[in-house]
C-alpha cells in the first residue's frame, strides 16, 4: 500500500496514529530519493552508478565487482549488469585482478572521476538546500527517526 493509497481506506479501516507515521516516513524518503535523482541526473548519473563510483573512488584502487557488490548492497548479477553500462559510459574499466587472473577488476577511468566530482557538487548542494530548510528540533528528530529505523 502506497501513502496516497491511506485517503482511499473506508472510515471503518482508518489507520492508526502509528502506522500513518510510518507511511509519511515513507513518502518523505520516495520524495528526498525523487530529488536525489533530479540533482544526479543534473550530472549524468543515476543514484546506482553514482554509488558505484563513489566507492571506487573511496577505495584508491580497483575493486572486485563481488566487493563492489557488498559496498553497494547490490547482488552480483546486477552489479555485472551496472559496471557494464559503466563501461560504455567510459567511467569504469575492467583490469585483471593482479592476485587472481579468474577474477576481474573494475577500475574508474578519468573522466569517471570527474562524472563522480560533479555528481557529488549536485548533491552537496542537495544537503545545503535540505539542511537549511531544517531547524534544531526537526534535525534532532530525524536523528532519533534514523536511530529508530536503523
């Protein structure tokens, strides 16, 4: 059930006080992910290729994509899938895993390092915006919210 989907229950149905807390969390969070994506596409990337490049970054050096995987809560299968489009983009490239000839690296090139730079300007500036929009108390709040969830 979605949060709009609430102004549809029948009165007999009424969520409680609880659970209409959960699903403005919830619509809060889709509605900070929709503005996280519009600032990164402002630089050409979406939420999972910024976060693929971001720790490669974060890394210094080439990494697994079984390791990337774990970095970004991502299954293997997929991240295969992510580096690929990567690649095409010309932001990462594949390198033999010095260590293990079976295993393969993926490596960010230059021109993913400046992807990833301008990326992370948008989203500073996402913060500011979102930061200055906060008081004490609402920034206490979300703490102990992200306490709660986590």
């Amino acid at each position: 059930m979605y949060y709009s989907d609430m102004n549809d229950m029948a009165a007999d149905q009424a969520p409680s006080d609880n659970s209409t807390a959960l699903f403005s969390v919830l619509h809060a969070a889709h509605a900070l992910e929709d503005k996280l994506e519009a600032a990164l596409g402002r630089a050409g990337l979406s939420t999972a290729k910024f976060s693929v490049l971001t720790e490669l970054v974060k890394a210094r050096k080439p990494l697994a994509l079984g390791e990337l995987a774990s970095r970004v809560s991502c299954v293997r299968s997929n991240m295969t899938q992510l580096v690929d489009r990567l690649e095409a983009d010309g932001f990462v490239r594949r390198v033999q895993c010095p260590t293990d000839r079976r295993s393969v690296n993926a490596e960010i090139t230059e021109s993913g390092r400046v992807r990833q730079a301008d990326a992370a300007v948008e989203v500073a500036k996402l913060n500011a915006e979102f930061a200055a929009q906060l008081g004490d108390e609402d920034r206490r709040a979300i703490e102990s919210l992200a306490r709660a969830i986590g």
